[in-house]
C-alpha cells in the first residue's frame, strides 16, 4: 500500500465507502490513515468493529439496499465510493446487493439537495461478453457475459444516469481480484489439487488489491477537469491460467496440476472467458501505474510475505 503521499489530497475530507470487504475495507483504512473522516457501511458487526478497531472512524451496521441508513450519513460528502459485492445469494443476491444498493445510494444523494462531490463504484470485467482471444478496452460493447454480468452492467448505468446525485463519477471495472488473503489458485495448489477445473489454455485478468486501492485514490483526487469516465483495472501481463498454475507449482515445489476443461463453479459454472483486459486508458488519462504488473510480482509478494 502507498504512504500518505498519494492520499494526501483525502486528509480531513469526508469520504463515504458502502460495501466493506476486501477492497473497500483496504480503502477505508489506507484512507482513514491518511487523515480523512471515513464513513463506512457493513451489514456484518464483525467487520464493523474491525474496522473500528484499525481507525475508521465511523461505521454503520446496515443493509445498503434498504433507507434504514439514510438519515444516518449526512449528505454532500466530497468523495463516496462503492464497493459492495453480493457476496452469494444467487442472481437475487446480486441484484440486491449491486442494483438495489446502488438505487438506495443514488436515492439518498439526490434527497440530499447537496450532491456528492465525486462518485467512484467497482464494477466488474464481467460487464464485457467478449471471448475467443479479444483485446477488450473501455470502448468495447459491455452487454454483460453472464446474467451477473448483465446485473452489473445495469447498476453501472443507474449511475451514469443519475445526473442529480453527484458532481462526477468514476466506474472501475475490475479484473480478478487478488492479492494478502486472496488466492484462490494458490489455495488450490497448497491444498493438492490433482486437476483444476477450467481450461488452461485461457488467460487469466488479474488486479492486486492494492493496484486496485490505488486506481480508486486517482479517481477520486483527479483534476477537476476529468470526470464520468469508464475504466478498466487489470494488470498489464494478462497469462494464461496454465502459465500461472506452472510458475505457482514451481515457487511451491509442488507436481504441475492438468486442466479438466470442464467448467467451475466460480462463475455461477460458466467457463471463465479468454481475453485480454487493456489498462491502458486508466494509465494514460489519471497516471495510473500498476505495482504489480504481472501475476509473477503479485504472487512473489504474497509467497513472500
Ligand atoms: N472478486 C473479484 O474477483 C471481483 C472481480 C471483479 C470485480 N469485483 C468487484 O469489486 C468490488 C469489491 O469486491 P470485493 O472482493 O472487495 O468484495 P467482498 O470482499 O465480497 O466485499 C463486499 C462487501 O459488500 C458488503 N455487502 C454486500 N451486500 C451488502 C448490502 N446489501 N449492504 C451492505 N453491505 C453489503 C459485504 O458485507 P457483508 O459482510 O455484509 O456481506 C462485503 O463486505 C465489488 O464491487 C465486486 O463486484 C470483484
């Protein structure tokens, strides 16, 4: 994780996160260690108090889907971003979680009469169809690969549509989540795995928790004149799924596991898509630079640490 130098511009501004998990939570503390008034939401009162526990400064235990919240956070805030994921619960799940959430947030904002200054919200890859080996940028139709996807997708759009609720906004489509606490092929490997499901031959999009920290803080500290854009966030050495099952069996010294071919549960047992996500847009336009550009570097740190 970056110093307060990057953050600095957050220092005693009020920044409102929804959704505490994995990446929000790692926003809320980087950002309430350097000097901002974190407000954060959770449903789970475990999590709450362990980010209270670290240094944020206020957290609220509710269902973000619901308005039991609303006239618990103030209006206006110069920075709100969301992060929440369904976290299970089928095709309902998402759609609460990602589209009501989202509508109870854009709800809120507009009552507000005060609109939030600027909106980040972590979408996801699976917003794009494309397959077969497509180069995909922001550019791309985003028709939503699967039902998820589509649910995704239509929660991105709720934001572009809410003109009233905030002064700009900022759409992250995340690549595959990984990084301290989160790998799920190294778990596999660990664990003995003979076979792994999916095919090997398909590349794998990978973006490090912290890369991905670091491309929410350049959206919301972008110059002024910089606003309501898309952008992917994806390392920049896409690899296929057997290149990163190879490296990790090498560093572990463990026997090379085959591929089933066979679909994985992961996707709701859709097979995971071969494309290549493009970064470019994000580093060109907000100076975005991943610490972590390929699989190798991310997994070095983790197997490191
Ligand atoms: N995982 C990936 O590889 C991946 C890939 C692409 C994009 N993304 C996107 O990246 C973002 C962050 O993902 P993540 O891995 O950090 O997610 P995560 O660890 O699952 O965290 C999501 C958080 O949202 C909270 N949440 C869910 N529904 C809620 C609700 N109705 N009300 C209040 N809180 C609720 C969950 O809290 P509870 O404890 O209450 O469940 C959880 O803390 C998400 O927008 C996700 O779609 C993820």
């Amino acid at each position: 994780m970056h110093g307060g130098g990057p953050m600095e511009f957050l220092k005693g501004k009020r920044l409102v996160v929804f959704g505490c998990g994995y990446v929000g939570g790692a926003l809320a503390r980087a950002a309430a260690a350097a000097g901002a008034t974190v407000e954060a939401l959770t449903r789970n009162p475990a999590t709450a108090a362990a980010l209270e526990a670290d240094g944020v400064g206020r957290v609220l235990v509710a269902d973000l889907a619901t308005d039991a919240w609303h006239g618990r956070v103030a209006p206006g805030p110069e920075f709100l971003v969301n992060c929440v994921s369904s976290g299970g619960g089928g095709i309902e799940g998402y759609r609460h979680s990602y589209l009501e959430g989202q509508r109870s947030i854009l709800a809120w904002a507009e009552r507000g009469g005060v609109p939030v200054g600027t909106f980040v919200y972590t979408s996801s890859t699976s917003v794009y169809a494309q397959d077969h080996g497509a180069r995909v940028d922001e550019a791309s139709p985003a028709e939503g690969g699967t039902p998820n996807g589509r649910v995704i997708r239509e929660s991105e759009l709720l934001l572009q549509a809410a003109a009233a609720a905030c002064r700009r906004w900022f759409i992250l489509r995340l690549a595959g989540i990984y990084g301290p606490g989160r790998h799920h092929l190294l778990d596999q490997l660990r664990s003995g795995a003979g076979e792994l499901g999916g095919d090997g031959a398909h590349r794998l999009n990978l973006a490090h928790r912290d890369d991905i920290v670091a491309a929410i803080v350049r959206c919301l500290g972008a110059p002024g004149a910089v606003g309501n854009e898309v952008f992917n966030v994806a390392d920049s050495g896409p690899a296929t799924r057997e290149e990163v099952v190879r490296w990790l069996a090498g560093r572990l010294g463990r026997p090379v596991p085959g591929f089933s071919g066979a679909a994985t549960a992961r996707r709701g047992g859709l097979p995971v898509p071969d494309r290549v996500i493009r970064n470019e847009k994000l580093q060109r336009t907000l100076g975005w630079r991943p610490a972590y550009p390929d699989f190798r570097s991310g997994f070095a740190a983790i197997l490191g640490g």
